[in-house]
C-alpha cells in the first residue's frame, strides 16, 4: 500500500523551478532514500510532502491525505527538518511531553514512550534545558519527537547530522522498527553508507527532477559502481550514465 | 579589505550595519527621521532654539548663553553617559558571537576595538547631527562662524567620550553576572533596576548638573565654548577636560580589551534557571496542568503551558509590554498626577496599557516567536484555530485577573461610585479579551511569508507590527475612555454617556477580536514557506 504518492509534483518560486514532475510512490514499511546534490530541492520536496510548502502544481497525497491539508496530514506523519525543531527553554522531557500532547497521543502510551525512547537514546539530560544541549543531542530530541507517535510517515532530512556512531545505530534500529511496524520513511540524506545500509529503494534528485530511482544494489549495477557514493558521484557527474539509467527498469 | 585588524572588523560591521538599515524601510526612516528631528528641534528653526542663544550672544548677553550651553552640555554628558551604561550593559559593544570569524583570525584587542568604532559610528549617526546643527545655528544666530568650531568639534568628542568610556562598564557586568552565575530573570531584574535609574536620573539632571558644576566633568563646557567669543571659556580647562578624557578612553579600551578576555574566555555558560532542574519530574501531571487541561482540553493546554513556560523561562519577551507599560506610566503622570484628571482615571488607565502591555508579547509575532520549533507546530496536525486559541489563551488567562481585576480593584480603592467601578472592570476586560486577538491578527503579518522564516529565530515583535497594534488598541478604547475620562476630569458623567462609551469599545472589542481571530486562523491556514 502506497502512503506517500506524489504526480507532477512541481514548486517554483517566481521564475525559478525548485521541482519539476516529481513522480514518487513509497510503499507503507519501505524505506525511501532521497538523495541528490545540493540544492536539487529535496528539502523543498520535504517541505511539500509536510504540508510546510504548498506545491504550485501536481498532487501529493500522505497517508491518503492530500499535502494541501495540513490539519489532517498531522496526525500521520512525522519530520525530522535539517535544523530541530525544537523550544530551546524547555526541557527535551517538557518539550516531548508538550509535542505527544499536542498530537493527541493516550497519556498512557505517552508515559511509556518517551522515556523508552529517551533512554534508547541515551539522552542523559532529558530533564536539562534544551539550549545547553549539544547539536547531538538536540538531534537526538529532534528524532524522538518525530517518532513517538509512531507515524504513517516519517520524514528525515538529515538526520544523523550531529550524530555520533553509537546514536546512529541507535537511529537505525528505531527506523527498522519503525519500518516492521509499517511506517514510510522518507530519508533525506548525505550519508549515503546510511542510505545504502536501510533503503529498500533510493530516488536521486537532480536540479528538481528525478534522475534515477531503484534499489540500492540496482543503482549501484547500473552505474556500474562498488558503492552507492561512487554511483550518485557517477549519475550527477556524468549525464551519459545517467540518461542510460534513465532508461533502465 | 585590507589594512589594520580593528580598521577592518569596524569597516565590516559598519558595512553590515549600513546594509541591514539601507536595506530595511523602517530603519532607514528612523535612522534618518531621528537626527532630523532633534536638530529642528535643537536648531530653532521653528520655535525657540540654538538660533536664538546666537541673536542673544550677538545682543551682548554672552553670560546667560554660556551658562546655558554649560549646563546644556553637563546633563548632555551625563545623559549620554548614562546611555552608554545602558547599551554596555545591554552588550551593545560586546556581542562575541557576532565577531567570532574575528576572533579567530585576529587578536582580541583588534575585535574589542572594531566593534567600539562601529558603536560610536552608530550613535554619531544617530545623535550627533542635532548637536552639530544646533552648533551651527548658534553661531548663525551671532554671525560668528568660528563659534561654530568648538560647539561642533567638542560635541563630537563628547560623543566619542560616552560611548567610549562606558564600553568597559558593559564588560564588567557581564563579568560580574557570569561570575555570580545568576540565571536570566536575575540579569532582567538588573536590567529594569539600571533602566528605572536611567529614567530617575533623566528626570533629576538639573540637580545632577548642579551637583557637577564644581568638578572637573563640567570643563566640558569649556571645551563647547572655547571659540564662542565673550563668554570667558577657559581654555586650560578645556584642554584639560580634552586630555583628560583622552586618557580616559585610553584607559577604558585598554580595560575593555582585558575584560573581554575574561567575559569571551571565561567558559562560563549561561546559568540554568532554578527550575531547570535534572529531577525527571512528570511535570505533566501537576495539579495546575490537570486544572487547564479540564477547563481547555489537553492539546491547548500543552500549548498554552508551553507559553507560559517559554516566556517565563526567556525574560525578554517581556521587554516587548515594556513599552506598554511605559504608556501607563506617561498617561499617569501626564493627565493625573500633574495633569487635571482625577484619581479616578488610575483604574482606566491601569485598564488600557495593561491591555496593550499583555498582548505585546509573544502574540505579536506568533510565526515568528515560534522560530525553529515552527515546522513542528505546523506539521503537527492541531489545526491553525486551536493554535490561534491557545495562544490568546495563555495571554487571557493571565491578563483578565491581572488587569481586569486590577482596574476594579484600583477603582474601589480611589473611591469610584459603584457604576464607575463596573464600567471600568467591563472596561479593562473587553481590551484584555480583544488585546491578544487584535495582537495574533496583526503579527501573522510579521514576519512575511519569505524563506528563511524556518530555521531562524525573528525578532520579536516587528515595530511596525507594535505600532499598527496600538493603534488598533486606541481606536477600539477611545469612546470608553472618553466615558470614562470624563467622569475623572469633571467628576460626574451622564449615565448614558458612560454606558454609551463603555458599551461601544465593548462591542467594538466583540466585533474587532471575532475578525482578528478569524484572520490569523485563515493566514496561518494559508501560510507556506516560500
């Protein structure tokens, strides 16, 4: 079952296209790798898919719900942005608490998953004030609150940025969880070993169109490379390789 | 760009600076509508001014004009000083995130010294041009164009000596509040102190110039006048006010540069407040929280509580009622304690600006008070009403007690009939109930709709914003404190004016507060990060 679904979806502003006829199709318990250079328009494409930016043509639906509607898109989705989203006088505790409430999560259910996840997270200073925090840690908050809903689809755009090793693994497992549990990942990311490792599919994004897209290990033989690094250096370096791909299943 | 280390962090900043208010209307309009204002004001050129003391000086009556521009350039001094405290304090020179590119490729000294050329830059634009006109003016007024050199020079250098001087009194303050490791609310506290001293000594500065007339600080005015012929300015005290400061801000850079070492160095972070304990306390389940919950449902509740928590946890805000407090306080003192009102017009005045103080703070820019944690109030499915209703919430909440129950509370203690004290509590609680509607609809428009609005903190609220706020205020006010003022001026007021008066702000507040509401719901409905 597709939750998130997108046809001709295009956003400009003024006379500069940022995406241009973006058709996407991920599956509920799949994770979608989004990758592309600098300033290709995957944050914008987030920032769509969130209901944050209002595409200017195209449809998009997530979880059945159309982007447009931002009211119900909520409750099913949520978005780890490249900068936390986070109120820097709260604590990461009071802050979570306050999102879970917000979102209408049980009490019950909420007492019992943000401290799971705050420990599975090791955020040690839970209960201290979020502008002392690391950048780290305030990704680590970022994260927990996307998650504890545990949503129909979770946007991620970048999100081990900060991270160290071992909360990267930490982010892993929560992802593949998330993934057995049905969820759509959405993942935005330059740490492509991360993409290669947890992507079921991958979507690489160039100057707002969509170059390529497969699974990992399919991108990787087209292009005829080792790594999934060496192929996105390949596709949007060499535009012979990446018209070929453009042609492959 | 090249040249000396501190030639070039001034240069930068400056450059900044210049581009920030070149590239904003309203600060271009106040960085030039200001300087001109003071030197009409000052020069004379409508009403009595520096023109005149010249036609005076040209009359033969030196003495009188020499004692004026004396005393004149004393409570100059002393006000300017005073300024300067406050802007130190403030860290107007000494924001080290701002230079932190260099900092790390220069040394400090160059840094310390950039950022104060760049701070007398600022307030040599911003105040000085009066002055100078004013100089000119006077020596216009008496035909002696040489006047016009050390009135002109001199206040320049007075200027550079304030700002100069007072740089290295921020520096200790912040040395002392870090050291100290008082949280926030304190350094506000401090703060209101130092300002409540700044209006003190405003209000007092004859007898503060009086009491300096002997020292040293007033060779100042012998500094202004020494090319002023005939009124016996002394030129050995100028020379020595000239030197002496000269050495003064050799000392107080000199210090600067070794306080900024210890402020910018010392390691010491902001201290957490008392609360922000690490007792992993579910504050969720407070009794005050179950009491909100119960009375506005458990997702406004979390919002408004997440309000009060951020305001009460970042005392700047509240610098946002300060100017509507300051209306208060002029209302006060203008139309009551020296004006002809009588005591009865404390409770509508107590009414008014402390409505307009309530809805001056986070509602005023309510995207933009939001800053970084905005995508996750957007995306979080609660709907664009239940946002507007928190937040008006969590102003009502607090204001109608506070101000609806000070005014009737103000009225019976001034003795108020009856009727007077219910039309002032009806008063005080429509503009506390339409302050953060009107508030919420007019600062959806501040910031606009531009990129960048994610993942950056706003200033809060827009100026402009404020001004069309207060504005609005002051309409929807005006006919109950006209019904109202009455009653206070002539002490008796027909019962149908005063009802009159009162019910029509009532209903003007019903009618404005349904159309804000509306409005900010539909623009945060609408909003999109372009």
């Amino acid at each position: 079952m597709a939750v998130i679904d997108t046809e001709g979806l295009r956003k400009a502003y003024g006379g500069v296209t940022a995406v241009e006829g973006l058709d996407l199709t991920v599956e509920a318990g799949s994770v979608y790798g989004f990758l592309g250079p600098n300033g290709a328009g995957k944050t914008t494409t987030m920032r769509m898919l969130t209901g944050l930016t209002r595409p200017s043509d195209g449809t998009a639906t997530v979880a059945g719900v159309d982007v447009r509607d931002r009211d119900r898109l909520g409750e099913h989705i949520g978005y780890v942005p490249d900068t936390p989203p986070l109120y820097e006088t709260l604590t990461a505790r009071e802050h979570l608490h306050a999102v879970a409430d917000v979102r209408g999560l049980d009490p019950a259910v909420k007492r019992e998953r943000v401290p799971e996840l705050i420990e599975r997270f090791d955020l040690a200073a839970a209960d201290d004030r979020i502008e002392s925090y690391s950048t780290g840690m305030k990704q680590k908050t970022s994260i927990i609150q996307a998650v504890a809903h545990e949503p129909a689809a979770l946007f991620l755009d970048e999100p081990t940025s900060g991270l160290d090793p071992t909360a990267t693994r930490t982010l892993k497992a929560v992802l593949a969880d998330l993934r057995q549990g049905g969820t759509a990942v959405f993942l935005s990311t330059h740490a492509l070993s991360v993409a290669d490792e947890l992507a079921d599919r991958v979507g690489l994004l160039s100057d707002g169109e969509l170059l390529a897209e497969n699974d990992p290990e399919a991108l990787k033989a087209a292009s005829e490379t080792a790594t999934l690094e060496a192929a996105f250096v390949e596709l949007t370096s060499d535009e012979e390789a990446a018209a070929r791909l453009r042609g492959s299943p | 760009m090249t040249g000396p280390p501190a030639l070039v962090v001034a240069r930068v900043t400056v450059v900044e600076l210049y581009r920030r208010v070149s590239g904003s209307t309203p600060m271009a309009v106040l960085f030039t509508a200001l300087p001109v204002f003071f030197a009409v004001q000052l020069s004379g050129l409508f009403g009595p001014g520096a023109y005149d003391y010249g036609l005076q000086l040209a009359a033969g009556d030196a003495e009188a004009v020499g004692a004026r521009v004396r005393e004149a350039t004393v409570s100059g001094l002393v006000l300017l000083g005073l300024m300067g405290v406050l802007g130190a304090g403030a860290g107007n020179s000494e924001r080290k995130e701002r230079y932190v590119t260099f900092l790390t490729a220069s040394t400090t000294r160059a840094v310390v010294l950039g950022s104060v050329c760049r701070q007398v830059l600022v307030w040599t634009v911003m105040l000085w041009p009066a002055a100078a006109v004013a100089g000119v003016a006077v020596a216009a007024g008496a035909g002696r164009p040489v006047a016009a050199l050390s009135l002109v020079g001199g206040s320049l250098w007075l200027f550079a000596v304030a700002t100069v001087a007072t740089v290295p009194v921020g520096f200790a303050a912040r040395w002392l509040l870090d050291s100290a490791g008082l949280p926030k609310n304190a350094r506000l506290g401090l703060g209101v102190g130092l300002m409540g001293g700044f209006y003190a000594l405003l209000f007092s500065r004859e007898q503060v110039t009086a009491a300096l007339s002997g020292t040293p600080v007033s060779w100042a005015g012998d500094l202004l006048l020494v090319t002023v012929p005939g009124v016996d300015a002394d030129p050995l005290a100028a020379a020595g006010f000239l030197l002496g400061t000269a050495a003064l801000m050799a000392v107080a850079l000199a210090l600067s540069v070794r306080l900024a070492g210890v402020v910018w160095y010392g390691g010491h972070a902001d201290a957490p407040e008392g609360d922000a304990g690490t007792a992993p306390v579910d504050r969720q389940e407070t009794r005050p929280r179950a009491a909100l919950t119960d009375l506005v449902g458990r997702e406004a509740a979390a919002l408004v509580e997440t309000t009060w928590r951020r305001t009460a946890r970042t005392p700047k805000t509240l610098w946002y009622v300060y100017p509507g407090a300051l209306v208060g306080l002029v209302m006060a003192e203008r139309l009551v304690y020296a004006g002809p009102f009588s005591a009865a017009m404390y409770p509508v005045v107590l009414g008014f600006s402390g409505a307009v103080a309530a809805g001056s703070g986070f509602t005023l820019n309510p995207l933009g008070t939001e800053g970084d944690a905005l995508p996750w109030l957007l995306t979080a499915g609660v709907g664009s009403a239940a946002v507007v209703r928190a937040k008006a919430l969590a102003v009502v909440l607090v204001a109608v007690p506070l101000v609806a129950g000070g005014a009737l509370g103000v009225a019976l203690a001034v003795g108020a009939p009856p009727a007077v004290a219910l039309a002032a509590l009806a008063f005080a609680l429509a503009l506390s109930v339409l302050a953060p509607l009107l508030s919420l609809a007019v600062g959806v428009h501040y910031p606009p709709d531009a990129e960048g609005l994610l993942g950056g903190s706003v200033a809060v609220p827009n100026k402009s914003a404020s001004a069309a706020y207060t504005l609005g205020m002051l309409v929807v006010a005006a006919p109950g404190l006209g019904g109202l003022g009455q009653f206070a001026l002539s002490g008796s007021v027909a019962p149908a004016v005063l009802a009159g008066g009162v019910g029509l702000t009532t209903l003007l507040a019903v009618v404005a507060g349904r159309l804000g509401y509306g409005h900010a719901v539909a623009r945060l409905d609408d909003y999109s990060v372009e």
